[in-house]
C-alpha cells in the first residue's frame, strides 16, 4: 500500500470542495484534492437558476453578499457567465407571493453593480404576453429582472486547473475508503485509485466537502452528523422552450424556473426532503407532475416541448426540523469535529453556487487557523483559467481555424482567452458532437490536459451528448476519438459507449415519450441490442 503526506486533504470534488483546495493551494498550502467520480457530478451538475435570487428567508447581509459575489464572477471568469432575463410570473392568486418577491429584488437591485445589470421591470399580464406570446392569458402581473447563468460543472473543473497550477494534486474517480482517526485525531485519509491500487495519505487537515456523503465519511472518522437532504430535481428540454426564463409557483408555493441554458432549457426546483442514499435517488412521475404542471399554469404549451433526460440530487443542510425545504437558505455551515474526538476533521456543508467563492475563503480561512498559515486569500481578484485575457470575437476565431460560428462560440464559453491554444490540433474543424458543437481537437485537449477518462467525463467537461440527440449520433465517434488517446481496445471502446448508456439511462426514462423512445429504438438497434443491464 502506498503511503504519502501532505498538509490538507480535500475530499469532494464539487463546486465547494474544488474551490476550497483552489484557495488553499493559492495560499502555499500542500494540498491532496480527492473525488469519488468526477469533477461537478454530484450535485454540483443541477441548474441553480433560483439561487441568484433572494427568495428564501435571506438577511440583508447575505443578499449584499451575493451581489458583491457575482461582480467578483463577472470579474474573474467573464466567459463562464450568460446573461439571460428571469421572468417571475402571477395568476391572480399569486400576486402576494410575487410582491414578496418584488420587494426582494429591489433591495438586490440597490446592492448589486448598476454597470453590470439594469434594474427589474414590472410588467402587467399583457406585457408580460408581448415577452412571451405563450403566456397563459390568466398572468395577471410579471417582473423582469436581469440574471446570468454559470456551468457549474465546467467552473469546478477550472477550480481544480488553477488549483493544480498553483502546486496541488488533483485525482478524480478515486473514492476515499476511509478518514483514518485515533486518539482524538484525524490523521490522514485511504482511498482507492480507478485502477484499484489503495494508498494512505497523512495530512494535518481533512476537508469534508463531500455533499450529500457529509456524514457517511464523517461516519468513517466515529463522528455522527446529521445533516438534512434536500432533493433537487431537473427535466432538460432538447431546446430553448422560451426566449426568457420563467419562473412560476407550484402547488405547494414553492417557485419552480425554465431557465435557458446554451441550446437547452431546464427546468428545476427545490422538491422535498429525502432519505435515501444520495446515489440512489428517485426521479417518480408525482416528482415530474408537479415541475411540469406548475410551468404550464403559465405556459400552457410547455407540455408539448420534448424532454430529453431529468436528474435529482441531494443538497446537506444544517436548518433545523421544522423548516419547510422550499424555504431553507442554502447557507455554509462550517464544522471543526476537534471537539468531537476528530481533531484536524472539518466537515463544510451547504453554501450555493453565486457565493461559492466565498464560502470557499470562509472555510480556507478555519484551515489556514488550523495550519498556522498567515497568508490571505486572493481568490476574488485572481482569474480563473481563461479569464484573464481578451478572448478573440467568435467569428474571427471561427474564420481563422475553419471552425463554424457555433463551435467557435461554445469553444470560447468553455475555455475564454485560452481557446486558441485548443486549436493547435489539426483536427480542429471536425465535428464530433453536432448538438453541441465539439470538435475532435477540443475532445482530444479534454483527454490529454483536463482528465477525461470516460465519455461522462467528456460530457461535463465539454457538453458531450448533452444536446437534442442524446449522444445517438456522437458518441460511438467520441469513444473512437478517446481509444485513440487512451489506447482503449476495440472491445474496451463498445464497453465505453455501454457504459455510459447505461449511466445515463436512469436519468432518460422518466421523462421520454414517444419520439424518445422511438430514438432510444434506432440508437439500439444501430448497435445491436440493447446494452447489458437495461431492457426495452
């Protein structure tokens, strides 16, 4: 067994957890950042389109703080933000609810950067129809308000490069076995690597930022937690159903919201609590019925646009029995287990996407206590990789290496003032995912620099089969691409391909109908058969 040392462990390679060792490693601190699957495929992959709001029960200070938070991302990774228009939606029996919501927004409307968004617009029932001639002609009242959506799966990626530049080591598909703990320490973590070799790892520090698994690895250290597991559950349209993202109330009064995404629409809420195991969630038709029927009180065409896959996660949180989930702030609770008989275990829980770097300061601040490190952090004003330059307008980069607008445009919004260097590769005008523009050479960086060893890995860090196809016409030509970079045999490259059918399989059959599963038919009879594990 392998044995190695360093100053901090990260275990958790989420939004948070990659962030934290981002901080930590820009501060001089050794740091060992470990992830049990992939960087952002916890819960760190839902769409947080409500999250830049305060409409739970947020203080002032925490919406001051989230204004200030999306100027430091407007600042640090320019290219990762898309601007969009949130319209909050209200029949007449939810005008209440939308002046809740109106009040809100102005007190962010004064807190946040006037240069960066204009203030919010109220709009009556016939306004809000010239937005969006769809609109039921029961909305009664709307506010516009500006808003910006961030790749979430793609920022924790660039946390773990910037963090890796600076000095750390970073190992994804490596699941941490368990904290090694006694007499009143934590010393250190053994995990096993994706090859099955297990190693020991001695460190001063240990970062619990493991999500919904917060207290099964606190378990493995003789520490109890109890945190709360609050669903959260998606359905991804093939297109952009609206222009605008829409948000309107559920039945329960909850707000749920279509956001657009890229090509894509999502829409999302905060569902219930849930006590399951986080990998085993459950998407049910009750789940769906509620997300789709509360869009289409407002947009009554929603229910012919074309589902292409759901998915659910867990989110821990510290609020106490009681709360309803649909009002809980997903605020950071930070929690050293020293005096539990776990010194050097801190478990970080909750936090939300808009503040991320912050609470990452937060919690790199109690370790750096803990290790005797003085210096500050300089995340806030430190680019993430590819947003320290002037990135080229897409159209020159697109004339210039024989791209098409799109490829150019998506290449930018993944890699900013770095997308040139991606193009060096000749294969850099063909196409292996059409829905979402990725080419050959991007496909190739990925697996060389930015470790993808899975068409999974592919899809989070460059949109691989994410689009309307569902992979149907792009990944048996995506694995080709892989095998040839990561010498996979003919028979490991169809292994490849099944496997990752079979992986996503869960979040696509909930939600297909019939022209789903008319293309689930040609995709598998293409291949002949149906992948080991799944039946028609």
């Amino acid at each position: 067994m392998e044995r190695q040392a360093h100053d901090a462990i990260v275990v958790g390679g989420g939004v948070t957890g990659t962030a934290v060792a981002r901080d930590l490693a820009l501060r001089g601190v050794d740091v060992l950042l470990l992830e049990r699957e992939d960087w952002g495929a916890g819960a760190s992959a839902c769409e947080a389109a409500l999250e830049t709001f305060p409409i739970r029960a947020e203080t002032e200070a925490e919406i001051a703080r989230l204004a200030a938070e999306v100027t430091v991302l407007h600042a640090t990774a320019p290219h990762l933000m898309e601007r969009r228009t949130m319209v909050f939606l209200a029949l007449p029996e939810d005008e209440a609810a939308l002046e809740r919501i109106d009040a809100a927004l102005g007190l962010l409307d004064r807190l946040r950067s006037p240069e960066l968004f204009r203030p919010r617009l109220r709009l009556s029932g016939l306004e809000a129809r010239r937005l969006e001639p769809g609109l039921s002609p029961e909305v009664a009242a709307a506010v516009a308000v500006e808003d910006w959506a961030l790749d979430a799966q793609r920022l924790a990626w660039l946390n773990v490069l910037d963090a890796t530049r600076a000095g750390a080591r970073a190992f994804n598909h490596c699941r941490v076995e368990a904290v090694l703990a006694g007499a009143g320490t934590a010393g250190g973590v053994r995990y096993r690597t994706s090859d099955g070799r297990r190693v020991e790892v001695a460190a001063r520090v240990i970062v619990n930022a493991t999500g919904p698994w917060v207290r099964e690895v606190a378990a493995t250290a003789g520490i109890e937690l109890r945190p709360r597991l609050i669903k959260h559950l998606e359905v991804v349209y093939d297109r952009r159903v609206s222009a605008f993202g829409l948000a309107a109330r559920a039945v329960d009064g909850r707000w749920v919201a279509l956001a657009p995404r890229g090509a894509i629409s999502v829409l999302g809420a905060t569902e219930s609590e849930t006590y399951g195991p986080p990998e085993a969630l459950e998407i049910t038709t009750d789940d769906l019925d509620d997300l789709c029927r509360a869009l289409e009180r407002v947009l009554p065409g929603a229910g012919e646009a074309r589902a292409i896959r759901a998915r659910t996660a867990a989110f821990p949180s510290a609020a106490p029995w009681g709360v309803p989930a649909r009002l809980i702030a997903p605020r950071l609770v930070i929690r050293d287990h020293g005096p539990e008989g776990a010194s050097g275990l801190v478990s970080v829980m909750g936090g939300s996407l808009p503040t991320y770097r912050a609470d990452a300061e937060v919690a790199a601040d109690v370790i750096c206590a803990r290790l005797g490190v003085r210096a500050p952090s300089t995340t806030a004003r430190r680019p993430l990789p590819g947003g320290a330059g002037d990135a080229p307008p897409a159209e020159e980069l697109a004339r210039e290496h024989g791209l098409t607008a799109l490829a150019a445009a998506r290449l930018l919004r993944r890699h900013g003032c770095e997308a040139p260097q991606v193009l060096e590769d000749a294969r850099r005008g063909r196409l292996v995912c059409r829905c979402e523009a990725v080419t050959e050479a991007e496909l190739v960086h990925a697996t060389r620099h930015e470790q993808v060893r899975t068409l999974g890995d592919a899809s989070r860090r460059v949109g691989l089969a994410m689009g309307a196809c569902a992979g149907a016409a792009c990944l048996e030509r995506a694995a080709a691409v892989m095998a040839q970079e990561l010498g996979w045999s003919a028979a490991q490259r169809f292994q490849a391909w099944r496997d990752h059918v079979a992986a996503v399989w869960r979040a696509r059959a909930p939600v297909l109908g019939r022209w789903g599963w008319a293309q689930e038919e040609v995709a598998y009879g293409a291949r002949r058969g149906w992948p080991g594990g799944l039946r028609p």
